[in-house]
C-alpha cells in the first residue's frame, strides 16, 4: 500500500531543534527582531502624521499652534519623545542588519549575531542619550 509523501526528516537534529515544515519563526530571535521592526515603524510614522499635522496648525492659526505646543511640555510627552527615540533608534539600526541579510552573501548566516549587535548599538546609544534628556525632561540641567 503506498504512503503519503512526507516532509523529509532531521534525525540529527534533537526534537525540541525541529523546524516544524512551511514554518520559518516559530518564536525565536527572527521573529522578535522583524515584529519589533513593524511596530517601530507603525510608531514613527504615527509621529510623523501628528508631527505633520500639529505643524501645519502654524498656517492656520499661531496660537492654535502655540498652544498644541504648549501641552507637549510635560514630563509624560518628555518620556514619549524618549521612547520616540528609542523606536528611531532601534528601527535604523535594525533596518541595516535586514539590508545586510538581504543583500549580503553571508548575512542569513550570522543573522542572529548581527540581531545581537544591533542589541548592543541600541543599548549604547540609548545609555549616552536617556541620562541628559531626562535630565531636561524632570528640570535636572
């Protein structure tokens, strides 16, 4: 009796190493790194359009404008423009890693290490970036 074909198996690798067939993240660094991408990325242009928008009120009316203005000076909009450039920062340097697994020869390969170094970078320039900026945002200068 003949038999369904099958995906063909790993046996060398252990069960728990499986990639399930037609799957290609399964919850692993990949998948943070591209879901995080999305969502940074729906986050500054959420900015950009309410940037675009706030800006515009100068033509209608300056003090409209003055005023919209004037209620971003707080410290819980300071703590967005932080997180702002957290998602600024992340989504660039992201962006060159998938241009390198994209576009170089090796970058599927060392993938998760390039996610680990951009890890880094952001940890880094946040670190140089947070300490003056919340000292302006809660008055510390």
């Amino acid at each position: 009796m003949p038999t369904a074909p099958t995906e063909p198996r790993n046996d060398a690798a252990p069960t728990a190493q499986r990639i399930p067939g037609g799957t290609l993240y399964r919850g692993r660094e990949g998948m943070w790194s591209w879901v995080a991408h999305r969502i940074t990325g729906f986050l500054i242009f959420f900015f950009l359009l309410v940037h675009v928008l706030d800006t515009s009120l100068v033509r209608v009316s300056p003090e409209a404008y003055n005023a919209v203005i004037g209620t971003y000076k707080n410290p819980i909009m300071g703590l967005g423009e932080a997180g702002l450039v957290a998602a600024i920062v992340f989504h660039a340097f992201n962006g060159i890693r998938i241009i390198l697994v994209d576009f170089w020869s090796k970058g599927a390969k060392y993938q998760r290490v390039m996610l680990w170094v951009v890890l880094g970078l952001f940890v880094v320039t946040m670190a140089g970036f947070l300490p003056r900026h919340l000292m302006h945002v809660f008055g510390g200068e």
